[in-house]
C-alpha cells in the first residue's frame, strides 16, 4: 500500500470487470480477485463466543458464505462494530476489522470510507448500540450517504449486559431495569433511517439466509450508505421474539414481502391482503378482494420521494399485524467519499499539488539579512 | 509643517471598541505593516464570546493589544502606552489597565448621553477632569471620518463604519508605519466593492492627514527595526502555526492528513485553516459531534492516513473514550487541545492552562498519552509536528496542548527552510511477522520504540482485527488472562515511559543562581519577560520551559534537584506542579492565578525577586 494510492482515493479502482449488479456502482472502487474464495477464506481462527442457538449464528454463516460472491480482495473489506452481543462479529472474519466502543462503529467507519474509497466497509451494530448510544452517528452517516453497509442486528432487548430494554423494545416490556414495564415508545428503524433520508434502506430477518443474502447482495451494489435491519432472535433474553414470523401459522398473514415493480400483495387464500394510498395520506392494508388491481400500491424502491416508502415502513405499527419485509429504497446519489475526493481532485487541479514551501511564504513576508 | 520625531524602543498600543467596531481587524493591520517595518511584535487579541453583544456596553468590549520594539520581545506588554477607546465602554473597560501618562485618542463622537449612561457615566470623561493624569486627544472619529467621506458613493452607515480604518491611519501616522500593505489589503478585501474600497482607503489617508495636521498630536514616535536573526519572516498566529505545522507534518510523513473536528472556540480557525488545504491530500470533516470527529480520525488513522482532531476542553472530556480506544488499538492520533477557561463552558475565549490533568489522566484505566506543548505562538508549527512524529513512530495517541492566548496571539516567524524539516515517515507493515512465515501478529513489538506494527487494510495477508478488549501480547487475540493483562499495562507504559524526547535545557548565565523558575506551555514569554527584568535588577535566576510534558525530559529530577528553589507559574491552581511533586519529591513553589489571561511581566518579576528573597 502506497501513501498515492491511499491519497489519489477516486483513481485507486479495481479492475472492475462485469459480474451483474456486484459489480456496479457500490464497489466499482474495490480491488477485485480472480482467485475463488470460498466461505472458509473467511473464518477466523477465534472461536465464536455466542450463546448457543443465538441468532448471529445465522447471520454469520450467511455472511460468509455471501462474501465469496463479491469477488473482492480480501484484504480490502473491513468490518467495523461497537459493543453489543452482535459487535464481537468481525473477530470471526478473516478480513480487517475493528471492534470499537459503544455506538461510535458509523463515526470510525465514516473516517475509513471517506480517506479509504478502495475499501468495502461494512458496519455491525445492534438496537442498542445504533439506535440508543450511537443514535446520532447513525443518522448523520446515513444523511451523509458514506460508503458503508451497515447491518444493524435488532433484536429488542440489550443482550450483553443481561437483559434491558432497548430502543427497539414493545411499551411494557418487563425487563430487570423496568419490573412495571417500559415506558418509552420504541425506535422503527427503518422509518429512523428513511427520515435520515439514507439512499439504501431495507428489513430482513437471521432465519431466511436466502432472503438476507439478497439483501445483502443489493446492499453491497449501492455506493454509499445501506441501512439493513436484521431481525435477529435473542433466545436467552427476549426468545420468539419475531416467532410470528417465522412460524408457518402465521407468517405468511403478516410478512409483507416488498418487491420492486410488483403490486404489493400478501396472505394467502381468502385472507389475501393488498396495500393501496389511504386517503389520510399513508398506505393501508386491505383485503386482495375488495380492491381493483389499479389501486393496489406497486413497490418502486428507486422513487426518489422517500414519503412512500416511510408510508410503508409505517405498516409495522402496532408491531408484527404487517411486518413488510425486503427493499424499502434504493435510490442513488454521490456518495460522500466521492465528493469529497472530487474536492481534492479540483483543488489539486486549479492550484497544482500542494508546495509546502508555497504554504509556509504565503500572504506577508519580509526579508532580515 | 514639519513635527518633531521622537525615538523609542518599545510602544504598546492597544485598541478597544464595539464588538462590530472592527478593532480585530484594525490590530491586524497595523501589526502587519509593523511587521513589514521590521519590528519585533506580539499582540494579545481579547474579545468576548458573543458576536454581537448589546452595542456601547462594557460586556460588548473587543480589544487588540499590540507590543512592538526595536529590540527583541516575549509578551504582547503589561500596560499599554496608548489606548484608542473607540466609545465610553472601551474606556471604562480599558481604564485601570492605563498607567498615569498614556495617551488616550477617544471618539468623542460616541460620548454621548445615552452612551455614557449605559456604562455608568454620570458625566463625560472627555470634559471633566478626571482623565487628567493621562494625555488625552479627543478626536470626533466618525464624524470626521463622514466628513472625509463627502462625496463618496458610500452610504452613511458605511461611512462612519470607515472610522475604523480613520483610526488605523492616525495610528500609523503617530508611529511611522508603512502605509502600502493597507492600502493593498482594503483593495483586495473590497475588490467586489470598488467604492467600498476606494472609500475605507480615503478614510486611512485622512486619519493620517489628520495627525499630520491636527495640534492634538506634536510629535510623532519612530520605533526602528529590530536585529532578528537573517531569514524571511511572516507574522503568524498560533492557530495559524499549528494548521501549517499539520500540513507539515503530512508531508513531512508522506501521509494523507485527515482531520475530523467539531467547530469550538478557539479552536475553530485551525479546522478553517486546514480545509483550504486540499491540495495537499487534506481531508477535512466536520462531524456531527466531537466523539464523531476523533471517531473518524481514528477510521482513518486504521486506514493509513494521520488523524488528527481539534477541538479545546469541552471536547477533549467527550473525545475521552474514543482517546482510550486509540491507546488499546494502538493507532497513531494527535488531538490538539486549544485550552480555554473552565469548567464546564467557563469562559470560551479566555486563555487557560487547566487541563493537563485531564490530557494526562482523563480517561478509565491506565491510559497513558503523550503530552507536549507549544510555548509561542510560532513554536505551535514545530510542536505539531513533534505531536505527529511521536503518534507515528509509537503508534499512540498524543495530546497537543495549545491555549487561546497562543492560539490568537501572534508574533513574527522565521519561515523556516524546508530541508531544516525532520522526516517523520515510518513504515507500514507489509508482510507476516510471525515465526512460522504466515502468520501476523498485530502486537508483536519493536525492539526500539515497543511500537507494535502499523498494517492499513489493502495489505494482503495482514487481515487482522482490533479492538479495546484486552489482547494477548503479539497475537492480538481476545484475552481476560490476568497476567497477560498486567503485562500488557506494563508494555503500554514502557512504550509512552521510552519514548525519546529532547533533554531540558537550562537558562542560567552566571551558572550559579538559587532560584529555578520553571514553565510550560504558552507562560514562556511572560515567564522569560519576568526572568529579564529580575536579572536587570541584579538578581540571579535560572530559567527552564518544558515542551514534553509526558514522558518528562530524563533529566528534569536531575535539573530540579539542582536548585535550592524550583519557581513554577501556571494558570491552573498547581497541576503541573502536583506531578513535579509527585514524581521528584521536589518541593515546586507554585504561582497560580487563573483570570483568563496571560501573566504579565512585572507580575512575574515581582514574584521571582520575592522567592529569591524569602528564606
């Protein structure tokens, strides 16, 4: 690694040769391998310190066996966390990473994207450390588009120190810090991320790989900031907590599935279900059977008017009657590494690369001999 | 008609008015052509934290003192010679600090009833007796300046906003400066307003007419340049200092600068600075918050870039963490501190010393951290880039104390050669460390500095993960085992214990004085100033300044030990001192006074003579 290459950030691309989506825009700027990777590359030698039957069990394993796909260099992908259950993630990759302090993982991430566009950074974070602690650096990286993926694992309650509630728990929540219940309403957060306007916005859940790593997929094609909600089973402080999804009774009645350029339909059978334009401004949920085809809502991730796609994340309130689940937006703008390296890049040339000797004898000077 | 000019060695001046009265900017000015005459300088800018307090009233009160000589000098002066009181506010202000027979030029136009009421006036100063132990010229500033500006495509307001530059012209006048670089500077400044210019300019010139004509002023005062060593010199202030010497210090390490900050007073004017620097590689980003902007340094420290943040107390208390994070990950970092007066908001324009303490222990665990601080304005260039040098080679954070009265002070500076520079670049490490060939230990040390190896994302085959979990020594690997952990503390402090800093040196000309009187950071001038006049009174004094406050030069006990009393001024109530104490068992004499402003000279040499006095 050479000083140029780290400072001349926009000329350092990879090779970039064309495999679908991945190679698009999101990681253009990522050396890329023609070596085959496979999932073993990207295990650690350090043994996985999780409660057996968590979650993040799942959503590693579907992480690498995902990252082959990408074709990257290794070496150029860094996982950065927090502190959380979820935040010991990147100690089980075998790619550069940091394991940081609470909440401040977007922060870290912000300053290593934005001197570093040849790297794919990828952000772990949980309900607490993202939406409580980090709440604020959160929003500003995504309203900032800097070229992160940021998987924020929710699952409701804080796991690590035993068993509060989080940002994210339901009122009421019965927890060793609120005996008589939360009080506080909780986070949605992707209707947090959409307010913030990020580019990329999208909900999947640690139990459906095939549908996280499609998510995952798509994430990582995006220049700039992704925000991906991981609904992610904590089996020792808040089990079953997304149960309604997952168990075949029900789940196929409140899993709305979002698919850019479909009629947003869902349920089955004569509980078949449709979203159409309330009059009050929002979306509503209707039964399939009561509306014409030309009033149900067609989901277009790429409206460049984030007000639908809140309107949509809106669906989950009261929690898990409709959980919409998939792309809520992906709308593209420059990302914020991009321009900034622009800035330097015009800088250098309308002035030339900088003369320290110039610097230092600028403005008044005079002459003693 | 031709007056009469009067020789003088030294003159300050100082110039008070409105807090949009433009005196900032008049003080500029008239130090540039100072500077550009060949003077020594130092000025004192002293402003309040509100941009625009209630105008005419004692709060509302900016001034610029300005200390120029023939000779070479340390402090921007104690009491200045000449006041310009540029309303009844500034006055009264301004007034104790006069001694008996300096000259006050006052605009009598703002001396009206409703002015003087608002600071208490009862009658007006200008016409009763009570000024009469100084010389006073009571001018009509605005009016004449309006007057001169008859004819001018200018409106009234922006008129008698010219008095400023009417002011500055009289200024020049009285003590014989170089008009060109003024006349230069308003054409530039107004170039988008020609008659803006044209008419600022007009005003200059009258003030100068007017000294020349008026029978107020009788003579005019000559003060000629002084003997500075051969070389080309700027006047810089320390802010300004301090963002060229992080520029230095980038190329100088042949790496990119990344400064992540969050706009605090006084700080702000090196994160402006260094964000006109792109072309030097220079990333500036203003983050959400002070935990963002080191959060975000240190992103890019991890990515090879040096990261640096800015920012003064408030934001070190919140940086902490973070700060932490950099001693466990052991990444190069450098956190300057622009110092001001606290706790808590305190006074954010106002010059302190009180957070050494907290760059020395403010963080949990056993977290050692560099310290190092500038002691002039100019030295703030060769600091930083001593702080850069330091994070680099030890791969540690480094805390950078400036103050506000360094960081707005200025005097001139020797542009230094660029080949006089030290390389300060280190190596990235490339391949595996391990015995076995393959194998990468991000914490496998040096020999030398116990720096541990400095691996950026993008090298192949150094994939490895940090964090602020404790680590096994060499592996880097998650451990809670109890004697790794305690060796580890160990390591880090050896490493901060080892790092390699120049030895104190010692001010003492007749080699046998009693009396040590020891500093740090910007007390240096006022310090030395001190120690100059007790030395012409006939006393005997040493004098020594500290620039590395942690790790102390190895031989600081030794130079402490040597004298029957150590001296120790600091604008805190005794911090460095405690440590002295601490670490020597030597017992420091401390001189504390925390106003928010430097020491001055006098005070200092009255303190000096009586420590050399007293049994």
């Amino acid at each position: 690694m050479k000083v140029t290459e780290i400072r001349n950030g926009n000329g350092a691309a990879g090779n970039g040769s064309g495999n679908g989506s991945l190679n698009g825009r999101g990681l253009a700027l990522v050396p890329r391998t023609e070596v085959k990777q496979t999932l073993k590359d990207f295990k650690s030698d350090q043994e996985v310190r999780w409660c057996p039957g968590c979650g993040d069990y799942a959503i590693l394993a579907a992480v690498q066996s995902f990252l082959p796909e990408l074709g990257l260099k290794r070496e150029n992908i860094v996982f950065v966390s927090g502190i959380g259950c979820s935040s010991r993630f990147p100690y089980y990759l075998n790619t550069y990473g940091i394991h940081s302090i609470h909440g401040r993982a977007p922060a870290i991430a912000t300053g290593l994207a934005a001197s570093r566009p040849d790297l794919s950074v990828w952000v772990i974070t949980g309900d607490g450390d993202a939406l409580s602690i980090g709440g604020n650096h959160l929003i500003h990286a995504l309203r900032r588009n800097v070229n992160l993926n940021i998987l924020l694992f929710n699952n409701r309650i804080y796991g690590l120190t035993k068993g509060q509630y989080s940002p994210t728990s339901e009122i009421g929540k019965i927890t060793k810090s609120t005996p008589m219940g939360s009080l506080d309403k909780p986070f949605n957060p992707i209707s947090l991320a959409l307010g913030a306007e990020a580019g990329f916005v999208a909900r999947t859940i640690d139990s459906d790989r095939k549908h996280l790593q499609g998510v995952l997929r798509e994430a990582a094609a995006h220049r700039g900031a992704s925000l991906v909600e991981i609904y992610q089973n904590c089996n020792i402080f808040n089990d079953n907590a997304f149960e309604a999804l997952k168990d075949p009774a029900t789940r196929d009645e409140i899993t709305v599935k979002l698919e850019h350029g479909q009629p947003i339909v869902f349920g089955t059978g004569d509980n078949e279900k449709a979203v159409r334009l309330s009059p009050t401004g929002g979306v509503e949920v209707v039964r399939r059977a009561d509306v014409a085809d030309s009033e149900i809502l067609v989901h277009d991730v790429h409206n460049p008017d984030p007000s639908l796609a809140f309107a949509l994340s809106r669906l989950d309130d009261p929690a898990f009657e409709h959980v919409p689940i998939g792309i809520f937006r992906s709308v593209d703008r420059p990302s914020y590494d991009q321009l900034l390296n622009e800035q330097l890049d015009t800088a250098i040339a309308a002035k030339g690369p900088g003369s320290l000797a110039g610097l230092l004898n600028s403005g008044d000077t005079w002459q003693i001999n | 008609m031709t007056k009469q000019v009067q020789q003088l060695d030294r003159v300050i001046i100082r110039f008070a008015g409105d807090s949009g009265d433009g005196m900032q900017l008049t003080g500029d000015r008239f130090t540039a052509e100072t500077a550009q005459f060949g003077n020594d300088l130092s000025t004192l800018p002293n402003f309040p934290a509100e941009i625009r307090a209630p105008a005419g009233t004692l709060p509302g009160v900016s001034s610029f003192q300005l200390h120029f000589a023939d000779h070479d000098i340390l402090t921007p002066g104690d009491a200045p010679n000449v006041l310009v009181a540029m309303n009844p506010a500034a006055l009264k202000a301004n007034l104790a600090d006069l001694p008996r027979g300096a000259d006050i030029i006052a605009n009598t136009d703002e001396f009206t009833k409703r002015n003087l009421s608002k600071v208490g006036y009862a009658g007006n100063p200008l016409e009763d007796d009570s000024l009469k132990e100084w010389r006073l010229h009571a001018v009509p500033l605005t009016s004449l300046t309006v007057k001169a500006l008859e004819g001018f495509d200018v409106s009234k307001k922006d008129a008698e906003r010219a008095k400023n530059m009417f002011a500055l012209g009289l200024l020049s006048w009285l003590y014989n400066r170089p008009t060109e670089g003024t006349t230069a500077f308003l054409e530039a400044k107004f170039a988008a307003k020609p008659e803006i210019a044209k008419a600022n300019i007009a005003a200059f010139q009258a003030g100068w007419n007017y000294g020349e004509t008026t029978e107020s002023f009788s003579v005019s005062y000559e003060v000629k340049p002084a003997a500075l060593a051969p070389g080309v010199y700027r006047n810089i202030s320390g802010n300004m200092a301090l963002a060229y010497g992080l520029v230095a210090a980038s190329v100088q390490a042949k790496l990119p600068l990344f400064l992540g900050s969050y706009p605090i007073t006084p700080a702000s004017d090196i994160l402006h600075e260094l964000s006109k620097h792109k072309a030097f590689g220079v990333r500036t980003f203003q983050a959400e918050d002070e935990i963002a902007g080191v959060g975000a340094a240190l992103g890019a420290s991890f990515g090879g870039s040096l990261g640096v943040t800015t920012t003064s107390g408030p934001g070190v208390a919140l940086k902490a963490e973070t700060v932490g994070l950099a001693v466990a990950t052991e990444l190069p970092l450098v956190i300057v501190d622009v110092q001001r007066a606290g706790p808590s908001t305190g006074m954010p324009t106002k010059t302190e010393q009180t957070d050494l303490l907290m760059a020395m222990f403010g963080r949990n665990g056993e977290s050692p951290v560099p310290v190092l601080a500038p002691a002039t304005p100019a030295d703030c260039f060769d600091m930083a880039i001593e702080a850069a040098r330091i994070a680099l080679a030890y791969r540690t954070p480094v805390m950078l104390l400036s103050d506000g009265y360094l960081a707005n002070g200025s005097e001139p500076w020797r542009i230094p050669d660029i080949a006089e520079l030290p390389d300060i670049s280190v190596e990235f490490a490339t391949t595996p460390n391990g015995e076995d060939g393959t194998t990468f230990l991000p914490f496998q040390r040096d020999a030398d500095t116990l720096a541990r190896p400095w691996a950026v994302p993008g090298t192949p085959g150094l994939e490895h993960r940090i964090g602020g979990i404790e680590k096994a020594d060499g592996s880097g690997n998650i451990s809670y085992d109890p004697d790794n952990h305690d060796r580890m503390v160990h390591l880090r402090q050896a490493k901060i214990d080892g790092i390699d800093v120049p030895d104190l040196s010692v001010d003492d000309p007749t080699g046998d004085a009693k009396v040590l009187v020891l500093g740090w950071g910007s007390t240096y001038g006022p310090i030395a100033a001190g120690v100059r006049r007790a030395r012409a009174a006939g006393h005997k004094v040493a004098q020594a300044h500290l620039r590395h406050l942690n790790p102390l030069p190895a031989n600081t006990g030794q130079v402490l030990r040597a004298y029957d009393k150590v001296l120790l001024p600091e604008i805190n109530l005794g911090q460095l001192a405690m440590l002295l104490r601490a670490r020597f068992l030597v017992d420091v004499i401390g001189y504390n006074r925390v106003r928010g402003l430097p020491f001055k000279a006098a005070e200092l040499a009255t303190v000096i003579q009586e420590v050399i006095e007293s049994d």
